[in-house]
C-alpha cells in the first residue's frame, strides 16, 4: 500500500492516520489521570477529618477504614486504640509508626477530631506514654 495523506495532513499508510490516533490515546490517558486525581482529591472533602497530610495513599485509605469501621461501631480496642492518661475520654489509635487517629468519646459516640504526627504528638504531651 501506498502512503497517501490523510485528511489531518499528516502522511502514512492505512485506513486512518495512525499517528493522530496515537496522539488521541496519549490525550486521553492523561485526561484520565486528571480525572482520577481530582477524584482522589474529592474524596478527602468526605472526610470527617483532614487526611492530607498522610504521605501515602495506603495510610490514607487504611484512615478511612478505621474511621468507617468505628463510625459502624466497631471498638477502637480491635485497632490497638488506647485511651490517654491525662484525659480518659482522648483515644489514640495507631495508624503507622508516624500517625495517630485521635477520637474523643462523646455521649453519642466515638467522634475522630484529628491525625497527629508521632512528633507532634509527643511536643504536645511531654512525658505521656503510649
Ligand atoms: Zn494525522
């Protein structure tokens, strides 16, 4: 088969020019990476407290396990949560060696109010252990 030019201008062989197809495909792989990040995005806008600041998406995800899991009444105990000392109704609950779900009991439940850095947590309770 000939080349031959194709209504795009561009040359080649074929039914159709391969070329724009190809460009077309690139296009639309990097929309769809656009979409599914700001998907992604959207999603944190959902939560109950701000997860963005975890580094990785499996930390992120593994949060809004826990969250979800408390939220059906699931026991903080079943994630190795424990109540602080200097407050009974503040639980922490270990979401990586770095993070910490904070919860505090309410009279209507277990409410998620933050996530700590292990650092920030010990700056802000000196001497607590846990
Ligand atoms: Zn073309």
């Amino acid at each position: 088969m000939a080349r031959k030019a194709f209504p795009c201008g561009h040359k080649g062989r074929g039914q159709y020019c391969h070329r724009c197809v190809q460009e077309q495909r690139k296009q639309q792989e990097q929309e769809q990476v656009l979409q599914e990040r700001q998907a992604w995005n959207e999603l944190f806008k959902q939560d109950p407290i701000d997860l963005k600041i975890l580094p990785a998406r499996s930390l992120v995800e593994k949060a809004r396990a826990i969250i979800e899991q408390i939220a059906q009444g699931a026991m903080y105990t079943a994630f190795k949560g424990k109540r602080m000392n200097h407050d009974r109704t503040v639980i922490s609950i270990p979401l990586s060696r770095d993070y910490r779900l904070i919860y505090h009991e309410t009279s209507t439940g277990y409410v998620p109010v933050s996530l700590m850095t292990h650092e920030a947590y010990n700056v802000k309770k000196p001497g607590e252990k846990f």
